[in-house]
C-alpha cells in the first residue's frame, strides 16, 4: 500500500475503521488479524480500569502479531466501553445490541482507546485516550429501525455504533477527540511512529 511511509507498519486488525484513518493519514501499512483471546484477557483483569484494560488488550494484539513477524513495526489497538460504571462487550447477538442500546439510551458513554507498537515481540511504546459521549433517550421502534439499517455491521463495535454512519444519530453531544471515537488515538500513534522512525519528523 502506498503512503508517506513505507518502513513495514503491519495493523494488527481488520477492523475497517483503523485501516480508513491510517489510509487518510497517507500511512503505508499490511493488516493482518491478531489471535488474542480477548474474554480471557478481560477476566484475568477483572477489577480493573477500563482504560488499562484498553492498553492490556492493544499491547495484546501487537505482540501477538509482531512475534510472527519480527522485523515488522506492530500497531494493536482496542477500544472499550462503559456506561454507568459497566463495561460493554461487542454485542454477541442483535437481541444483545438492541439490550445495549437499551442500557445507553439516556446516559453518558465514556469510549476508551488504546494502541500500543511492538517490535521484535517487546512493547515499544502504548497510549490511551477516551471521549465521553452524551446518549439520547431512544425508542424501542428508534433502536429497531436503528438495527435493521446497521446490523450486522455494527456487530464489530463496542458501543453498537459507526460514528461515520447512521450511529452518530445516537448522540446529543460528544466530548473528545474524534480519531479516539473512531476507535485509536490517533495523534499520539502518529508521534509515536515518528518517535520510532517510521515515519519521517
């Protein structure tokens, strides 16, 4: 892929979203899915706050990865969710988004996003970020119509939402970066691939 850089970035995911904002910020990359048992990860830190969970989960998925390919620069990266002191998974079902949706309807979403790089199978560097996001109350017919538009889309998203599509409508107001709310600080991976000379300063 061509790009401002070109120094051997593999992304440790599929998601769409990550690979649509390194591809607007020019950044040359392969993306290749992590094997990372995220359920078990979040039970062995169970008690924990959600934004080292983030961190735990990105850094997760970047070793993984960058043990099989050691030469390469690794970028892992997750986001996780929590309203009223919960943390939401990925829905499991439409049933289960539609229960979510329910649960949010009304509160304040506070979106944690975390990316960490790893070479040679070691941690380089990790960051955070989170953005709070105001919920508006939502119907039942809102969250059904709602769902027979973006799932199973939206099925890949913690938060039930593609803040680039129709899940912007579920807001009254957001607070925070919007590269965090796509799902990866953004500016600080940016820095932090300079930092590592992967991309020119």
């Amino acid at each position: 892929m061509n790009g401002i850089s070109g120094n051997g970035i593999v992304l440790a995911s599929n998601s769409a979203s990550r690979k649509a904002m390194l591809e607007a910020a020019g950044i040359a990359f392969t993306a290749e899915s992590a094997d990372v048992d995220e359920r078990a990860l979040e039970a062995e830190m169970d008690g924990a706050e959600p934004a080292e969970i983030a961190q735990a989960l990105a850094a997760a998925k970047a070793v993984a990865v960058s043990e099989a390919r050691p030469e390469a620069l690794v970028l892992g990266s997750d986001s996780l969710v929590e309203v009223d002191g919960k943390r939401f998974d990925k829905p499991a079902s439409r049933e289960n988004a539609a229960e979510h949706l329910g649960r949010f309807s009304g509160k304040v979403m506070t979106l944690h996003s975390a990316a960490a790089l790893a070479r040679g199978g070691r941690i380089v560097w990790i960051g955070s970020d989170f953005a709070r996001l105001r919920v508006r109350e939502l119907s039942d017919d809102f969250i059904a119509a709602y769902l027979d538009v973006e799932w199973p889309a939206v099925s890949y998203c913690v938060g039930v939402f593609r803040i680039e599509g129709p899940g912007v409508q579920l807001f009254e107001s957001i607070a925070g970066d919007q590269f965090t709310v796509l799902g990866m600080p953004l500016l600080q991976v940016l820095d932090a691939l300079r930092e590592e000379g992967a991309l020119p300063s």
